[in-house]
C-alpha cells in the first residue's frame, strides 16, 4: 500500500477586510482556501500529528495576514500566504491558496462619507497561488462571466453521422458562462508584479476576453473560444498560457409555426441541460502547458 | 371532504425576446410562471380534463405573446398573460402570472453592430400580476441585492435575559441582502401606467432603497428596514405597500489578540448561518395590505 | 405611514443533539428558524431596542433548549421554544417556530458500540409551530420527496385552445417531489400528543402519501394530488388539512425514430424548465383553511 | 500561438431508462456526460466543422445506446458510448464519458405492480470511462455520502505556531462529506468485468467505505482517510487506485456555561464555512497513479 499525493488546509475561509481612508472606506471581500503539502505520511499512516499545522491554525493566518499585510490583490495576498506556510514550517513543502474575490461598487450618495457598498455580483474573480519553496505560479481567472451575442453567429458544415439531425444554421444566439484560468509567466525572482499590478493585469485581461467574444463573427464555439483565448496570449505580455471552459447556453428559436406566427429570431427558449461544452487550452510559443486539464474551480 | 384553494400552470418558462433596431439588438430575458385558478372540482375528484387548459399551452402562450406583445416591460408582459388566460377560459377565474428578470448591459465595442451583452447579475428584478377578471393587483419587486454599510451602524440598549450573551457595539458593519415586494395602487381601470412607466417605477424604487439604506444611520437593522420603506411610500406616489425582508449578513470582527493584533474594525469573518431575519410591511396611510406574509419569491 | 405585519428572529440555527444510551448513541439533526412579532413598533420607528430580544439570544435559547429539554420530535422542540419567547417576553405576543429535519441512518457494524451515522438524505421532514399566548397552530410537513410511477398514468380530454399543441396519451410517466404541509387538529388544552407521538404521526402521513401515489391509476396529476391528500386526511385523524404543492417533473420520451429505434416507453429525457406546478389544499368537513397559499418553506 | 489540450461534447444528458419486466418495472437514472477530444484544430483556428461531431449528436447517442444496449450499470453503458466515439469518427481520437447515477427504491405496495419508485437521495454514484483507442482507464466512485461518529474521534499533538489557538480535545464529533474515486485494474483485453459486476464492485466499495469509517477509532481526518481508502485496496482486488475527498463538517460543542448548562458533548453547533479538507490518493504497491489531483467532478 502507497501512499500518493495529499493536502489538506482550510477551506472557505470568507474574510472581509474595510480600509478606512478617513470618511472613504474601501473593501476587499475574498473566500480564501488553503492547501498544504509535504512530510505527512505520519499522520495518516498513524494518526500522529506531530508534523500537522492545524487547518484552524491555517484559517487564523489569513485573517491575521489581512491585518498585517492588508489586501491589495487577491494574488499578492495569496503569495503572502503561501511564502508563510512554507518557510515557517519544516514538514510543509508546497503550499497551494486558492481565492475567490467578489467585487462591491459604492452606492452612490452626495458627501464625504462614503462607506456603502452594494455588490456587483458580476463575475467571480479567481485567483491560485502555488509555491514549492523554490518557483511560483500564480494563476488568475474568473467564472460565471455571462456574456451572449444575438447575431453573427453560424453553425454547419458539420459531421452527420447516424445520429446527427441538427439542422444547419446561418444565424443563431451565442451564449456563454466563462470560466478561465490564464498563467503568469512570473515563476520567481526578478519581475514579480507589484501588489496593485495584478488588478490591473486582471481588467486587462477580462476586457480583452470581451471584447473578442464581441468582436468574433463566429462559425463554432471553439473559434470564438479561440479567437479569446489567443487575444489574451496576444495582449498581455505576461500571460503564457490560459484554460478557457465554455458551456454552450443554448437559446433554441421557440417554434411559432403552430400559431400562426413567425419567429425571425426574435424569441427563444433559454435551455438549461445538457448543454455543449467546449474547453481548451491556449499558449505562448515555447511555453510549457501548466494549468491543469479538468481541474475544479478555480 | 373539500377541496379548499388550489391553482396550476407551467412554471419558469424561460423566454429570451431580441428586438432588432438596425444593428443594434436589445434583450429581455424572463422567467414567467403562470398559475391559474377557478372551476376546477373536476379534476381532482375524478380526473376529468375537459375544464383544463394544460399547463403547456401555458407555456405556449407565453412564447407566442413574446412575439405578439413583445416584452416593453415584466408587468406589462404579466397583464397580458393574465387577462387573456381569465378572458379565454371560463373555467379560469383568476390567474397569477410571476415574472424574475435578468439584466443584461451592453459589451462596449465601437462601430454601429450593437449585439453583444454582458449579464450584469446584479439583483433579480421580480413581477407578479394577478387578475380576478375584475381588479388588479400588481406587485413589483427585486430579491439578491446585496447592500453593505461599513460603518454608521450601532446595537445596544436591548433586552439582557438568561439567555442573551452578545456584547453591545457602537460600530458594525451592517450588511443585507434585500428582498423586497412593493404593490402598486393601480387596479384596473383608468391610471394603468404605461407599459415602459413600470421600468422606470422599478428603478426609481430601487435607488430609494438604496439611497435609504446608505443614508441611515443604523441603531437596529429594523430602523433601516423601516427607513427603506417609508421612503419609497414617500417618494413613489404610485406604490401603497411594501414589505421587505431582510436577512443580517452577519459579518463578525476576528478575533486577533492571541496573536497581537489590533483589529480596529478593519478584519471581519463573512457568516452564513444562522443569521438575523427581519421583515416587515410598510403601508400609506389607508392603504389595505395586500402582500402576503411569508410568501415565497417572488 | 403605517408599520404593518412584522416578525423578526435567527434564521437557521443548525443544532445536532446527541443522546448517549451507553454504547448506543441517537442523533437529532434540525435547522431551526425562530420569528417573533408583537409590541415592536418603536425599534421600527426610531432604533429604540429596549424590547427587543436579540436574535443572538434567540440563537442561544435554540442551544440550551436542546439541552434542558431534549430533542424528542421537531414539534415537542418548537412547542418548548415558542412557549418560551411568548410567556417570557411581554413585548412577544407571537412566536412561529419553523424546523428542519434531516435524517440519519445507523452504519451497521458488529458489536455493542454504535455510534456511526450515515445521513440518508431521504426527504427533509419540516415543523411550524405558532403560539399567539392562547391557540396553538402546528403544521408538519415535508419537502424533496420524489416519487415516480413508470405507468398507469394517462393524460388527454383537455382543453384544445389556439397555443395548445401537446398531444394525448395513454401512458406516461408520472413523477413529482413532493412538498406537503399538514396542520394538526390539536390547537391547546387537552390532547396534546405526546412528545413523541409526533414522529408517528410523521411517518404514518408520510406511507400514506407514498402508498396514494403508488397505488392512483392517473388521469392527472391533479387527481393524484387529491387522492393523496384525501387519503391523509381520510386515514389520520388528528390531521384536519393538508396542502400539496406538486411540480410535474416531466419525463418526455425520447425521439429515437430519426435513428431507426422504437421507444415504447422506455427511454426518456428528464427536464429540469419549465415544469408543470400543481397545487391544493384538502380540508376535512367543518375544517378552516389555515395553511397560508403559497407559503414559503417549510 | 499554439492550441494545447482540448476536448468538447454533450454535458448532462439527463437519460432515464424504464425496463418492463412484467408488471415489474426496473428503473436507471443517469446524467451522462460526453468530452472528445483528437484532430479539432482547425475548428479552432478557422471554425471549420467538417471534423466536427455536434455536441447535438452526441446527446442523440446517448439517449440512443439507452435504447440499443440498455444500462446495465453506468460503467458498461460508458463503455458502449466511448468505444462508439473513438472508433466510428476518425478526429475523435479520446472520448470521456462521464456518469451521475441517482438511486431510487421501490414504493411497498401489495400485489404485481410494481412500477412505483421514490428516489432514495442517498450518495451520487459516479462512473468516469476513458478510451483512447488502445487503452481504458475506468474510474467509479460516489460523492455526497454524508458520515458521522459521534465519539471514538480525538485530535490533538498538533503543531503549535504563532496562529495556533484550537484547544486539544480527546472526544469530538467526526463527520465528513465524502467524495471518492476509485481506478479499476482493468485497462482492456481479458479480464473486462462483466456489465452487472460493475455494480456489485460499486456496493462493495462503498460498504468498505462505510465500515472503515465506522470502525477507525480516529486520531485525525488523515487517519481515518487512510483507514478508508486502504481497506478498499486491500479487499477490493479488482481496485489498483483510490482518491478520496474528505470535507471535515466541523460540529462545535455549544457553549452553555453562561446559562449554567453543562453540555458533556451532547449539544452541537454544525457549521458550514470554512471547513477542513483533507485529500488524499492511496495506491496498490506498483500501481502508477492515474486518478488526477484536484480533479472536478466526479
């Protein structure tokens, strides 16, 4: 009997953190997960803990750690994290955090007090810092961004085999919930970003996501996946490699006809399941594929 | 034995409707559920059919008014279901149709093709509308916006019984997810809004909640519940109810003195249960209430 | 302005009660919500909480009561805590009590120890008990039970309107999650079951609802509703009324003659929207309706 | 630009499949799941389908092969549909398919009929099969088998850090969600277990599951995790490899010192969030490990 690969940490951990810059507040709100690996045969083999942190000793580090080093991105905050885990403990050799960060907009009230916030609920950013002690890797990403074209989109010239009765289409809605998860080329050393800078390197890349899923004139999902995942390669110089998931949202044209009425792509059915999903890779010449295939969220 | 209230149709129908101007496209997508009542003994004594419009001509219906009515506004789109499914079917007295809504912004591109959305995800915009084939009654609302005050809130001065244990404060973070139900005056007759007045109501209500709740400072979440609904009796003549419901997001300071820390209302732990409920109606004067207590959504 | 209906209290309490008989452990499993109302104007009005009862210590009241009093069944619980707010709170005229239960099975293993629990994940049992100071309300009920009879359910004689498309037929499948509520006879004074004459109660009304589903030849799901109620209603006494709220989870059959393939009734698609929802109330002679209509859980 | 791993296909296919024996019904409820993967980049790269199987086509499968070869056990039927992908379609190159099976159980009612069924709720059972043309990799498993002991658990000897404030305990709750995987032996050739024995390796596995939980008297989740996962290794022949999942459902002894209540370990708070989670794969000696780390569902 072997024992293979294990983690373990705490997982959820939903910390809130205000800034209060006088009457101005600003809010950070992330649900961090930490995962622990290295020197634990023991404690399975025998129940002895003597080399376990505790997943409650895991989870007061990051409220700690957000008092102490504050949070300016949810990636600076999960390299602190993982640095602390791996350096401070002997029996912990890699040390994997896992973020979701959900955004606030203010609500908009005259004067100097601003501490009200309302929740965006737009996509859920994502972030996964892994460290080893020697490289980092550090990917970014965002799930449940809903994005949907009315036109300009086709399908056909397909395979038809024995079970194929799709009829062609020259026009048809194109809908999709997008889940990515893109690499930095940052491993380590010089060139780490600034705290601030992987914000910016996540608007960046979101907009880029956007605007080629609008920009697309597309002939199948997987171009229009394409054509976002290589903008990004394209666009953001520090961006080696990234995953795109990308479930079809089928909106199926109602069928009018037995009412006596036309439906020129006007009203559809929003379908729920089964739904097409098409998922893939995308990397810079020369880079090594890192995000893992079938991975869970994020 | 008797059979006492009972009510059927299809429920969440989910109908997307593209209106094209050019090459700009707009989009409404609902959630429709229809339920109708009236003479409908035969059914369930004996299971006679011959009374019942099946529950997926409903469902029928609904596409095809996407198409005939086209879809101004959720209310408006509800009136028309009503009043035919009450008007057409002698067996149907009354019939309640209950709408969710989801926003969709634009994707910013540049150049005249205007066909690419973006979900926004903020809050679900909610309508039912129910007809008797005499009087209407019309209840708007919204349910999942999430709203945070990151300071202006105190709690003290309650009951201390046996079983009270919670130290008082004079700063919190309040923080809610509102769900609130307003009915609007009209009910037939002359003063039926326009169809597109029901989406400008729907926002004005809207920012007054929003406004009431960022502009309150806060001795108990039941004040700021009751500051949110005055203020939309008072602002919006139209609207004579509202009852909101509020669940206390309870966001708890960490605990950081084992590990020498100050935490100055900086560092909060998100809970999810068990957490506060506080709802409550709100009427003009002489206004009869008419939202049921303890409804489900919408 | 008038302040109308309002209730407040902890949502969602999750408390696990385990007895230790010797080796043999029983385990509890609820999720209790509790709501006050009564003199509770002035904490809407101007943030004054000198009569309110915190939630917190509601929360707390929950805890404690599971120790002084036990776990026997749901309602005897909320009997205990509704008693409690409205006897010990002059402020509280009303307390409604709604519960949870979850089940768990025991995990056979040899021996005298037995204290190993699988969650069985059947159906969750709910409880609403509601004390005004003098009357008595207690509904039981239960949600998430999905049954499925894979014949002798036919469905035609309906009505033919313009949006009616769907065919007749003479052999379906019938299937339902099952979300009743029932409302005991007994409303203080004497005959007041036992504490654990509830649980009977419980599962003797869940059998025959099962047994009624099973053993209706189905000419609607309205028919089925009915015979299922009626049968509560007819075989347990101390149950004056039911309601049944029934989504139709369809079951389309398969279209497999494009591929050459019969399908008598044998392969279908489970659809998740829209979906057929029925739903009534079923009295016994001389009973007035107290369920509310389209309440919401339990 | 270079396109790395890709795969697409039909997700959800919710296929119910009812086999009329007689008056005795037999019911399968699966939620099938198809990934292809091969010679797709110039859909990508151009978004030319010539190469392309329709998502569309691959549902029709599967509803069609419920028909033509039945679903003796969600393995074989994963089987039928991956060997039908890879050798029929030159592009397709690998299939996965992936399986959810819900179990129902039979309503009790006297006599021949027996075509009444009430969904059991219990654990989802999990198939996952991947044919590259040569070799198999079968994978079963469960997820949402909910456990709990309610003594025979401590947890102490822990590291102590700067962050470490869990007091040590010699008798606490031990509850988890779990989520296993298990790799069978079988790669192709002789030795293919039969269509049912597929099912009775799943029932097995799963009782081992339970009875190891039950049996460990637990100093860690690790532990019992290891207790668990080599006791299907070591009585299941036919299992080279096994990764489970293990969520630690933390219930928290409520403090009742403040009302004057003892509360020797009768009294618990189940919390939701954060939570342990402890992960680890246990091998055969000379099994290579195939099952992925961080693996979505199943």
């Amino acid at each position: 009997m072997i024992l293979g690969q294990n983690q373990y940490g705490k997982a959820e951990n939903r910390v809130v953190r205000i800034v209060r810059d006088g009457a101005t507040h600003h809010i950070k709100d992330l649900n961090v997960s930490v995962s622990l690996s290295g020197d634990m045969a023991d404690v399975h083999l025998s129940g002895c803990n003597a080399k376990v942190l505790t997943t409650d000793a895991t989870k007061n580090t990051v409220f700690a750690f957000a008092k102490e080093h504050g949070i300016v991105s949810a990636e600076q905050f999960g390299i602190h994290l993982a640095r602390h885990f791996v350096t401070s403990q002997d029996a912990v050799h890699t040390a994997r955090i896992r973020i979701e960060e959900y955004a606030w907009g203010r609500i908009d009230v005259p004067g100097p007090k601003q501490h009200s916030f309302v929740r965006e609920n737009r996509e859920t950013r994502t972030a996964q810092v892994t460290f080893d002690g020697e490289r980092w890797q550090v990917l970014s990403g965002l799930k449940d961004l809903v994005v949907l074209n009315s036109t300009d989109s086709e399908f056909h010239g397909y395979v038809k085999d024995r079970y194929t009765t799709l009829p062609e289409t020259r026009d048809r809605i194109l809908a999709t919930q997008v889940h990515a998860r893109w690499r930095h080329a940052w491993t380590g050393g010089s060139g780490q970003p600034q705290p601030a800078e992987w914000n910016r390197a996540y608007e960046r890349a979101r907009e880029h996501l956007l605007t080629a899923f609008a920009d697309t004139y597309s002939l199948s999902l997987q171009q229009t996946l394409y054509s976002m995942g290589s903008r990004v390669i394209d666009q953001c110089p520090g961006i080696d490699e990234i995953r795109l998931s990308l479930p079809n949202k089928h909106h199926f044209l109602a069928d009018l006809t037995p009412f006596g009425l036309d439906n020129d792509n006007e009203v559809y059915y929003a379908a729920d399941r089964p739904y097409g999903l098409i998922e893939a890779t995308i990397l810079r010449d020369g880079a090594e594929p890192g995000i893992p295939v079938d991975a869970a969220n994020p």
